[in-house]
C-alpha cells in the first residue's frame, strides 16, 4: 500500500483524526483521539502486535499495515458498553504477559483464553470485521461493488 | 402580530396549503401544482433536496467510522429509533432522534420519524400492493370498526394513476385479493422462492407465492424519464436517497414534478401547531406555524388545507386546532379524532435452511425483495377463531461464509476464501390489527416539545386477536416451510411494541356516518369542508397490505374532487 492510500485510510479508521488528536504530542498519545477510554501509545502499539497476530502480513498486508489496531480502539471506543471496554482493558492490561513476544505464544496466549472472554472476542471480532471492510480487501480480494445494477436469481455455480 | 399588515397577509396567502412533504404531501402538493393551484407545502424539517442532501449515497463501507454502525451512546440516548432496523450510520440523518422530539407513552410504541423534507418516502421499504375489496369490505362484513363509506372500485382509476406516475413492478397475478396494476416489469423471484412457490400452490390451493410488487424502475417509461430518474440500479442502498430516482420518493419524483410547475412552495423548518377555523365563515382559513430556529409564530391563509402530516402527527395537529366551534379538535363532533388508530403486526418471522439446488446462487440484488403471500386466512369465509388475516413476506437467499475459529495464516485464508452454504430461507408476518376506541392518541396536559406545543400521548396495544393470528402465522408457516423440505426451522417470536411497523393509522377515520367518523368519502372533514386528510391518519381499518401507496391514491383523487368543488364554489 502506498503512503497516500495509508494516510487516507488512517484518516477514514480515525474520523478526524487530524483535529481531533490531543494536544500532547510527547510518544505517550494515541494516534486517534479516544472519547471514553484511556490508551498510551505503547498500548496501541501492543494492539498492533495482536491484531497483527491474528491477521499477519502474507503476501498481502496485515492488520497493522491496515491500521487495524486503530479500528478497534475506535470500535471499543465508540460502540462498546462502558461494562465491555471496562473488561477490555482489564483483558489488555493481562495479556501483556506476552508483550514482546512472538506470534505463537501470543496466540498461545489468547487460545487459553475463556470462550467468552470479552477482551478477546472484541479483538477477534473487531479485528476480522476491519479487515473484511477493509478498503485494501474489499477492492482487491473479496470485491464491493458499489453500482451492481443486475440481479441474477439462477446463476449456476460449481459445487 | 402587530408588525403584521394587511399586504404581508397576502403575501402569505396562497390557494392550498399542504401540510407534510412525506408520500400523501408530495403527492397533494403535485396535483395541486398541476392543477394551477399555487400551493403552500409546509414541512417541520429541513429541506432536502434530490441527490444534493444524499450525502452517504455512495459511500463505500470503509468509508464510514464505525462501518455503519451506531455508537453506544447514541443508542442509550434513543432507544425507540435504535430499535428501527434502517437507523444505522448510513441514513441515520433521515431519522428523528428520540431526545430531539419527545412524545409521552402510556403504553410503549416506538414512533419512528423523518422530520424532512420528503419526510419517510427516503427511507419507506417501498412495497406497494393494491387492496381490495376484501379490505374495504371488511369491517361491514366482519363487524369490526365501521363500514368504509369506499370500495376498491372507487380507489381503481386512482390507483392506476399513481401507479403509472410513480413506477410500480409487479406481475399481473390475476388475484382478487390483490388487484393487478399498471405495473413496470416484476423482479423475478430467486430459484428457491419459485421452488417454494410451487411447493405452497400445488400442495395448498388457495395460497399464492408471487414476486413482490415495488415502487421501483425496472423499466422506466418515458414519464419516469421526464421526471429525472432513470432505471433502478439494484444496490439496494435505497435508505441513503437514490441519486438515480431508482424508487420512488416525494423528493425524486412528486415535489419536482409540482415544482416545474411554477405553483410550488416548499417551506420547510415550518412546525404546524393548529389549523385557523373562522368561526364567522365557518371554514378552515389558514395554518398557524412555529419556525422550527427562530420559534418565530407564522400564519399562512389558504382557500384548500391536505392535512398529511403522517398519521399520528395528523392526529396531534387536528387536535391542537381548537376554535369555539371545535373546542376538542378541528372537525371533532363525533369525539372519534384521535381513537381508532391500528396498526401493523409484525412481531414475528420464521426462519430456515433448504440443502437443495446447491448448484445455484444469486447474483446482484433484488430491490423488491422476494417473494409476497398475500393473505389467505378468513378470505372467503371467517375459518379461525380471531379476526382478519396476515399477509407475509418470503425470501430465500444464499449467503457465503468462513470458518473463523483459527488465528494467524489460516484465519486469513479463511476469510479471503468464503465458502457457499446452504440456502437461507425466511418470512415476516404483516397482519393486520383490528382498530379500537381504546387505542387512541391525545394531547398530553402538561408536557409541551421545544415549540410549545403539547406534546402526543400515545396509549395502543396488541390485543388477544393479535396473538392468536401471530400463533396461527407462525404454526402455518412452519407447515408450508416443511411440507417444503426446509429444515432447521426456527420460529422468531419478537416482544417489539406496536409502532415498529412504521404503519400507523387512523384516528382521523372515514365513514358515512359523520356521528361515527371524521371524514366523509373523499378524504374530506365532515364538518370542515375545505379540510382534507389523507395521510395514513384517515384509513378505517389497516388491511394487510403496506398502506403507501393507497395514501398516494386517496391524495391524487382527493385533489381531484376538491379542486372541482372549489371550482363550483361549494367550498
């Protein structure tokens, strides 16, 4: 991806990311501005190690090279429930456990996890709903059309 | 009013007013353009003007913050439209906010809103069936709510005019419970809705699976042209605006066509509070607005007032309108306004999975939607222990889906490599509610909106018929769906309150009797013979097909009969 396509899409992920960051531009503060929780860059750059887990850089990119991460403060930010971001963080604060370690412990990791693990299921979730949406897949590899303007009830398909 | 003079009046006056831009104002607003009435729409909203104000239409998914989801916060602050299944972040600007126009009720009822320009015809589900005699006839001979002072007869030419103007698809079905129209060519039905077609008609006679008839140009003719839209482009992104006019909305089609007749004016931000009576004259002289910014008090003088504010919203400014002749609401003598009022039940939907015709999937998409049941229960008889019937919606699609479970590489895989499934199939009840004087709106006492004006108290239910015809949908279905082969059949009960239909009506309801109603058979005021209402707020009972397009046609043949009368000077 290039610069300018990352630049946009990093604007896209944030929503006014450009006004809205705080005013604290030391390395403590997030890239996006975050309304409900607290994050420190260091959290967000551990973020991207997990979400870069879960979706890793192939010959495609992965979920940090897609900003990722970012989507799922936003998403945990804005659309969670203050009980959920609450047990987020709480799950985040655990995991760092495995900070700085290698992709198969941190999914080591997260698989000992309870299945209904709300930190978990919200980075999974959030994770995989960014990347399905993403500009880069939905242009490139599972294609979005915009303007379909047909509509075939019997296409034959290969079982 | 003192900084008012005489010429300042005349400025304000006009030879109708409208009240509402939805479906019936739009459609009022262009007969009466087109007859050369130079017209007055007043609108509480903002203007929105075609394509212009659509400003998400073609908005890619990555393109919206939360991938078209609504912020929690935004959710605990509204919850009635929260619940509505189109507020999502693509259209949410269409919708009323709960904290923004607040109503009272005593008992819940989601009130879902569009206070703009064009009102709900941006974000209507666009279904459009024709009812019959089967439903005009109905309260006569089941002895529920009062005679209609109409049959279908009376409504068929106005139909066919509307329908010819707006761009209905449909197949000529033949069926008397659902009269054929002046239809642009259907959507054809999916592989597995023509299979369960077959399967419902060969082993149910009686019942009839068809395509669903829609405000949508699958083929424009000349006069769809005329108007600006052009043919419909299947993105089934309808409830952004569609900048192709592809479904018919007041702001595509009716307010632009009235418009180029030089007779229009819009004036949204225009919060109706009363209708003016002239006690002296004894008629309607005119409509009392508060600007919605600067709560600045407007009155407007018409010769004609289209009351189509959208039904409960009729109901509240009828009510409002009070004068030493209608102490209890404009036109009031039979003390019904504001009671009667019914509603749509859709409170449940049944799902299933078919595992044959595997070798075959849809591609594109189908704006009507699928297929359409029309109702079969109590038809030619009464067969069952409650009242009326259902009709149903039925669709069949088939969805692609991936493994989730891993992590790493293969979850990647996974998602990038969707697998087909099995065909999805599922419907939803439209049944239809019997009206009662104890489901009624009213002013509320002491609570008044940000205008000063007071605020709707709305108190309606389900009642026992509600649940013995939703049982009676569901257990029939579930019949139809295995007779089908269909398995893994799921039955959706939903405790949704009544308003979540988005079909509210009546309260302002025809008659022939003017002591059991408010308006006599051409959507006219009994009492108030240059009145007219007809929005949802004027149907006598609800049927069980989507109410749009008979308001469409109510409007165009009430215009029709009021200019003339106006002509004759009765009025």
């Amino acid at each position: 991806m290039n610069r300018r396509t990352a630049i946009k899409q990093l604007f896209v992920v944030a929503g006014g990311v450009m006004i809205a960051t705080s005013c604290d531009f030391t390395s403590q503060s997030t890239t996006i501005a975050l309304n409900h929780i607290k994050l420190k860059k260091s959290d967000e750059d551990f973020l991207a190690e997990l979400t870069e887990t879960l979706i890793p850089k192939t010959d495609t990119p992965g979920a940090k090279e897609l900003n990722l991460h970012l989507f799922v403060m936003k998403m945990l930010d804005d659309c969670a429930s203050p009980e959920d971001q609450k047990a987020f963080l709480a799950g985040l604060k655990a995991a760092e456990a495995v900070k700085g370690k290698g992709a198969t412990d941190i999914q080591a990791y997260l698989k000992g996890l309870p299945a209904e693990d709300v930190f978990f299921q919200t980075l999974k979730r959030r994770t995989i709903q960014g990347y399905l949406n993403s500009e880069y897949v939905m242009k490139n590899k599972l294609i979005y059309e915009l303007v379909p303007g047909r509509y075939n009830g019997a296409m034959k398909v290969k079982v | 009013m003192a900084n008012l003079n005489i010429d300042s009046s005349k400025v304000r006056s006009y030879d109708a007013i409208v009240i509402g831009s939805g479906i019936a104002g739009g459609w009022s607003a262009k007969e009466l353009c087109e007859k050369g009435l130079k017209t007055l729409v007043l609108e509480r909203g903002r203007d929105v003007q075609h394509v212009k104000d659509y400003p998400t239409t073609n908005m890619y998914p990555w393109q919206f913050e939360h991938r078209n989801e609504i912020p929690f916060d935004v959710k605990q602050e509204n919850p009635v439209v929260s619940r509505c299944y189109a507020f999502r972040e693509d259209a949410q600007h269409f919708f009323v906010k709960d904290t923004e126009h607040p109503y009272v009720q005593e008992k819940p009822f989601d009130w879902i809103r569009g206070y703009q320009v064009g009102g709900k015809s941006l974000l209507w589900a666009r279904q459009t069936q024709r009812w019959s005699d089967f439903d005009f006839d109905g309260p006569a001979r089941d002895g529920f709510a009062v005679d209609w002072p109409i049959r279908y007869g009376d409504l068929k030419p106005w139909y066919d005019h509307v329908e010819r103007f707006a761009g209905i698809s449909g197949n000529k079905d033949g069926l008397p419970e659902l009269p054929d129209g002046e239809f642009l060519p259907g959507f054809p039905l999916n592989i597995v809705e023509k299979y369960f077609k077959e399967q419902v008609e060969t082993k149910y006679p009686g019942r009839k699976v068809i395509s669903a008839r829609c405000a949508h140009l699958s083929k424009p003719n000349q006069i769809h042209i005329d108007q600006g839209r052009v043919q419909c482009q299947n993105r089934l992104l309808c409830q952004r605006g569609c900048p192709f006019g592809g479904y018919f909305s007041s702001n595509a089609s009716t307010l632009p066509w009235a418009a180029k007749t030089g007779n229009l004016t819009v004036r949204p931000d225009s919060v109706v509070h009363s209708i003016l009576y002239d006690d002296e004259k004894g008629k309607a002289i005119g409509v009392k607005v508060i600007d919605r910014n600067t709560k600045e008090e407007i009155d407007f003088y018409g010769k004609l007032i289209f009351v189509n504010a959208a039904a409960l919203n009729s109901n509240l400014i009828l009510l409002n309108s009070k004068s030493k002749r209608f102490p209890n609401g404009l036109g009031n003598d039979s003390e019904t306004l504001g009671k009667y009022v019914a509603f749509h039940n859709y409170s449940a939907r049944i799902s299933a999975e078919y595992e044959g015709l595997l070798d075959y999937k849809v591609d594109g998409k189908n704006p009507a939607g699928g297929g359409y049941i029309p109702r079969f229960r109590n038809l030619h008889k009464q067969e069952t222990d409650f009242l009326r019937g259902y009709a149903a919606g039925f669709g069949a699609y088939r969805s692609s889906g991936s493994d989730q479970s891993g992590m790493g590489e293969d979850l990647k895989n996974s998602l990038l490599n969707p697998k087909l499934g099995n065909w999805g199939v599922g419907s939803h009840m439209m049944g239809e509610t019997i009206p009662k004087e104890s489901n009624y709106v009213a002013l509320d006492e002491t609570m008044k909106d940000d205008w000063g004006i007071p605020q709707l108290k709305i108190s309606v239910d389900y009642d026992d018929n509600d649940a013995k015809m939703k049982k009676d949908y569901l257990d029939t279905m579930e019949e139809m769906f295995t007779a089908a082969g269909f398995i893994n059949i799921k039955r959706n009960e939903s405790s949704q309150a009544p308003g979540l239909d988005i079909h509210e009506m009546g309260g302002v309801r025809m008659g022939l009797d003017p002591k059991t109603s408010m308006l006599n058979k051409w959507n006219q005021v009994h009492s108030c013979p240059n009145v007219f209402v007809t929005d949802g707020s004027c149907m006598t009972s609800t049927s069980t097909q989507n109410p749009s397009l008979t308001y469409m046609a109510f409007s165009a043949r009430a215009v029709d009969y009021a200019v003339n009368e106006l002509k004759k000077g009765n009025i």
